[in-house]
C-alpha cells in the first residue's frame, strides 16, 4: 500500500496544475468571446458570472481527459528520471504493477465522468443556453455578426455577408422567413441597416436592390420571383428588456434516458414513413402501370399521327396524375432523411458522454509508457506529448461527429474510432514498456534518421544554391 499511496500522490500536483491551467485556457477563450457581447448590452457583470459558471461544465468534461494524460506522463516522467523506475524494478516490481493503482483510480473518476456528464453537464448547459437566449432578446445588434447564420430570432433567420463598422450598414443581406410556412420566403438584398421599433419589441431590416423568392404553400410547383428597390422586413416578439425564458432542450442538454426517448421516436417515425413510402410506390402498382401504359399510348400517337389528335388537356391530366402520386413520396423521402440525420444526432451524444470519459483511461496506458521512456518529467515533455496525443483524438472525435451526422458513418465509430486508435497506440506502448524494449522499433528510428539527415542536406543545397545565385541580402 506504501507503494500505490506513493505513486498516487506524484499523480496528484500535475493532475491539479493541468486540469486547472488547460480549464483557465478554455474558459479565457469563451470570456473574450462572451465579453463585448453581454457587457454591450447594459447588463450587470454578475450575469456575466453566472454565464461563466454554467459553462464550466463542458470545460471540465473535456479538461478531464487531457489532464489525465499530462499528469500520468509528468508522474512517471520524474520517476524515471530519478532512476527510481529503475530501483523499483530491480526490486522486483514490474512496470504495469505500477500502472495499477493509478488505472484504479482512473476507472473510478471515469465512472463519476459519465455521471456527471448525464446528470450535471445537460442541465448547465441548458441553463447557460436559455441564458445567453435572453439575453440575445434585449439588444440583438450586439450578437449580429458578420459571415454567420442569425437563429435568435422566432421564425426568422439572417445572413450577413458584411457589416461596415462605422456607419452600421450590412451588405450582402439573407433572410429565410419560416415561420408558418411549409417553404421559407427568401429575401436576399444588396445592403440595408436596421432600425428598431416598439422599444426594441422589433427589428425592421430596411432592405435595398433585392428579390423575394418564394413558392406557393398550396402548389409548391409555383415559384415565384419579386424584384425590390426598397422593402422592409419586420421582425416581431424581440424584447428589449431582459427576461429569463425556458427554451426546448437540444440533443446537448437531454440525459440519456431522454435522448434513448427521442431515438425510439424517431426510429418509428422512420418506420411510418417507409411503410408510407412503400404502400405509395407499390401499392396502386397496377393503376400507375395502367397510367403510364397510357402516357405511352399517347406519346405514341403524338409521335406517329398528328399532334392534334390527342387533346393536350388529356395529357396535362395524366401528368397532373403522376405529380400528385409522386409529391407525397418525394416528402416522405425528404422526412426519411431528416428523421435518420435527427437520429444519428442523439446517437452521437449518447455515445460521446461515455466514450469521453473511457479516454481517460486509454491517455493513462498512453501516457504512463510515454513518461516512462521520456525520462523527463519536465512542463515541456508533459505538454508536447500531451498536446500532440490529445489533438490527434480531438480532431477524430470532432470529425467523426461531423461525419455521423451527416450519415457517413455510423455514430458508434464516430465515437469509438478515436478511443480505439489511442488504446491501441497505448497497448502498443504498455507491451513493449514490460518486454524493456524501445517505444519506437529500431528500424523505425533508423528510417527517421535518415529522412532527417537527407532533409537538412537539402536545406543546405537549397541554401548554398541561393547564396551562389545573388540571392544572399547584401550586409
């Protein structure tokens, strides 16, 4: 137990001192950009707090991992640098002996991760969203930037290409208004400036040189294209004093219970939908064969006799037929695909709120092997082997998310392709650690050496050559 409460207590320092300075990183990084915003708007700095602390939370949920990884590298770093790696071995303690208590100790913070990712992490989080959602009622000129989707506004969005900061025009003007429309009007406008009015209860966006696009609810085979010099579009319900408002939650704010809640009820939509979609392509089978028979019939006859045979108003029928039969199934196809992208969004966050916490334990037979072999326990190799490791899963894990959303890959091996790739790479590292053996293969480094040895000749061809050829500054 002398020997485990030992090794725990180097895990200790490292672990706080990173989990506190990449959480100050995080949070430094989300006051800049929160700052201007809520303090332009006249409101106290205690709200801004508040914002703050309810954000805390996904801070601590991705700190969590790393922090693991740097400390684990730092701890077994200096204890390999004092050689008292080695004294441990000849006493006869083998190195994954002493990984144990610290996986221990992992496992069980991982397990307390998961629960507060369920439990804590979507409450702040829709806590912080309904926040920053009120506060963007009050004055929404302070959260309108430019080269960014505006989705604060009920049943309006905006699109801004430009904003000239000193006379407040916008250039480059996109509107969609959705709001109690099957198909959004869209407005796009060459510039325009807002004005407000009702005391801030609305914006007008006073547009120039633009068009109104849209279609017909009832046909939407209809489009329509309006030109304009001037138009003015209001948007209502903004309210200009503050007031806490509830909002629905979203996938990131929804314990597991609730999102396996959502999953099922988006898997019997998609049921529903391809019952629906099946039974209209194969359920009149025999009156749409008997249609298109009858197209074929008429087009022969328009081909061979004369075109005047056949009346165009029994032909436009016929077609008129077919839309009809064919717009509910191009709907129930475009449901499908939202309802599958709608799934696979959920899934993804039931996953990560388990696959984040694992890592924890896969940076420790990463980073324990790392420290081992480093021999330094120094900031600088806990951090460039941290940073290097933790970016690699990072960009896995974001890309991934991005990928299963968009249906390209299955939301477990969004989730799981970068936890299974780093505990490989920690296996690796942990097996050659007990064999005594290098982490990287002789071959390898040999192959590393020379590449590094033929790149700094070449840099210094490709320096000689410029000095021959004038290309030296004169001193």
């Amino acid at each position: 137990m002398i020997l485990e409460r030992s090794l725990l207590r180097e895990h200790v320092a490292p672990f706080l001192a990173s989990f506190f300075v990449i959480t100050f990183l995080f949070a430094l990084n989300y006051v800049i950009g929160l700052l201007d915003s809520v303090l332009s708007k006249g409101l106290p700095f205690g709200l801004l707090l508040e914002v703050m602390v309810l954000s805390l939370a996904w801070m601590v949920a991705l700190s969590f991992p790393m922090s693991f990884l740097v400390a684990s590298l730092m701890a077994f770093g200096r204890l390999s640098a004092d050689n008292e790696i080695t004294a441990l071995r000849s006493a006869g303690v083998a190195p994954f002996k002493m990984m144990r208590p610290v996986l221990a100790v992992t496992l069980l913070a991982s397990v307390l991760l998961i629960l507060f990712n369920n439990w804590v992490l979507p409450e702040a989080n829709h806590r912080a969203g309904s926040l920053l959602a009120s506060i963007s009622r009050k004055k929404p000129q302070a959260f309108i930037s430019e080269g960014q989707l505006l989705k604060q506004f009920p049943g309006t969005q905006i699109w801004i290409d430009r904003i000239d900061q000193e006379s407040g025009r916008l250039y480059g003007i996109q509107v969609w208004e959705i709001e109690n429309r099957q198909t959004p009007r869209i407005v796009l406008a060459d510039s325009g400036w807002i004005e407000y009015a009702d005391q801030g209860a609305t914006i007008l966006l006073h547009l120039q040189s633009g068009w109104n696009h849209m279609r017909d609810d009832r046909e939407v085979e209809k489009y329509f294209r309006v030109q304009f010099e001037q138009q003015t579009v209001a948007v209502k319900n903004i309210d200009d004093q503050f007031q806490r408002q509830e909002r629905n939650r979203g996938d990131r704010e929804m314990a597991i219970e609730e999102m396996l809640k959502v999953v099922e009820k988006t898997k019997a939509e998609i049921l529903r939908l391809d019952s629906t979609l099946l039974l209209g392509v194969w359920g009149d089978y025999d009156r749409v064969m008997a249609l298109l028979k009858k197209r074929d019939q008429v087009e022969e006859e328009i081909g061979l006799w004369n075109i005047q045979r056949v009346s165009p108003e029994s032909w436009l029928k016929i077609h008129q037929e077919e839309l009809n039969r064919q717009r509910p199934l191009r709907a129930a196809g475009i449901s499908i695909h939202r309802e599958m992208k709608r799934k696979a969004q959920y899934q993804v966050e039931i996953h990560k709120k388990f696959s984040l916490p694992v890592s924890c334990l896969l940076f420790v037979l990463v980073g324990a092997p790392l420290g081992i072999v480093a021999r330094r326990g120094g900031v600088g190799t806990g951090a460039i082997y941290s940073i290097a490791f933790f970016v690699i899963y990072w960009v896995g894990l974001t890309s991934g998310e991005h990928l299963a959303d968009r249906l390209i890959v299955s939301p477990v091996a969004a989730m799981w392709l970068p936890n299974l790739v780093i505990g490989l790479a920690g296996v690796y590292f942990t097996c050659r650690m007990m064999r005594d053996l290098p982490l990287v293969p002789a071959a390898v480094s040999r192959f590393a050496a020379k590449v590094k040895v033929l790149l700094l000749n070449a840099a210094i061809l490709k320096g000689l050559k410029r000095v021959k050829g004038g290309g030296a500054e004169p001193s």
